[in-house]
C-alpha cells in the first residue's frame, strides 16, 4: 500500500488527457527513502506570511491567497485522479516553479494539499496557465528551512541527517500510525510523509514534498 500511495502522490501513476492544459510536474526516480526517519522531514511550506500545510490546507485555499490560477485536473478515475495548481515565483533569479497538488480520492472533495513539487527554472517565465505568484507570497520555503537553490549542505541541516552526497536524488521518509477514538480499528491511520532533493552543481534543484494519512 505505502509504495502505491507514494507512487501516486509522485503523480506517476496518473496519465494526463487533453484538457489538462497545465501538465503535472515531471516526476523524480521512485524508490523507498535512502533516509528514514523518525520525524516528519516537511508539512508543509510558508509563502511569504502564509503558511500551507500538508492535508490540512486546501489547494483552493492556495488560488484562494493567490488570486490568480486555475485549478486543473486529469479526469482519471478515483484511484488516479489528480487535481492541481500550478505557479511561476518571477520573483527569483533563476525564476522557480511550483505545483500544488491533491489526490481525487484521498484529497477529499475539498482538495486537500498532499504534496508540493519546485523546480528552478533557469530560462522559465510565467505563462497563462503557469502565472506569475503574487510577490507578497514570496520568499518560499519549506517549514524545515529548505529550498531551492539552497547549497546542498542544507539539506542535512533541515532534516538532520542527509544521503550519501554521490546521489543527485535524495529521498527521506517517515512512516508512522496516528490514533484516533475509534478510527481504522485496530491500530489507527498509517501516516507516509516525504522528501525528495535533486541537487545538481552543488545546489538544490528540485524539491518533493508528500504526505497522506489512510486506513
């Protein structure tokens, strides 16, 4: 169950159809955590003096603050289904872009943010279905203190612990079991949450962000 559920938060296993003018972000090397751990690696980003967290904000609420996107989706059925936002931050040099994204069925009908994907863009600028973020949500970063551009000896600061430096990818996870009065009897919630670094010339590049609570 946890290697499907990651391999859908990673947008892998939904197929874009036509309509879907804004395209999921491309997808990192899916494999289990080089780095386990026993704490949450990210919940969540702060934009400018907002701060999104991971299943608890909803990604309306995100076009909501930003006044401006489209949420989009891929008309796949529930399994597969993903809705999402997509920005521009202009705002930087070089400029990033930045994914907010939900799973049609563990998201909920309001649309749960369940994962976040940035990515630099050394030539990007904002288009149409990519606008530009509003300046008064930048700067962004992750509540772990990460984010794009950032040396790579950052990425052990944030999290603790780092994988071994000849990887371009790092992954870090957590998996553990949230209790609740008489929710998924036994044992509670499985509870997934994740990192994924690509570094290249020395600086972070491209940056993952998951989380899913399910029975």
């Amino acid at each position: 169950m946890r290697r499907s559920v990651i391999v859908v938060l990673f947008g892998l296993a939904a197929s874009l159809s036509a309509d879907a003018e804004t395209p999921q972000p491309q997808t990192p090397p899916l494999s289990a955590p080089t780095v386990t751990l026993k704490t949450r690696p990210s919940t969540g980003l702060s934009m400018g003096p907002k701060h999104m967290l991971l299943e608890k904000t909803t990604i309306y609420d995100v076009q909501k603050a930003a006044r401006v996107g489209d949420v989009v989706h891929n008309h796949a059925d529930a399994g597969n289904g993903m809705r999402w936002l997509c920005y521009t931050n202009v705002w930087t040099t070089p400029a990033e872009r930045i994914w907010f994204t939900s799973h049609m069925e563990m998201g909920g009908p309001q649309a749960n943010l369940m994962g976040v994907t940035a990515e630099l863009l050394p030539a990007g600028v904002a288009t149409a279905d990519r606008p530009a973020l509003p300046k008064a949500l930048t700067p962004l970063r992750l509540d772990n203190g990460l984010w794009l551009n950032d040396p790579e000896s950052s990425i052990g600061t944030a999290v603790g612990t780092s994988s071994p430096s000849d990887e371009e990818w790092q992954q870090f996870g957590y998996a553990g079991k949230l209790r609740e009065s008489g929710a998924c009897v036994p044992d509670g919630f499985d509870v997934l949450n994740g990192l994924a670094v690509r570094v290249r010339a020395g600086r972070v590049s491209f940056i993952v962000i998951y989380h899913v609570t399910s029975c």
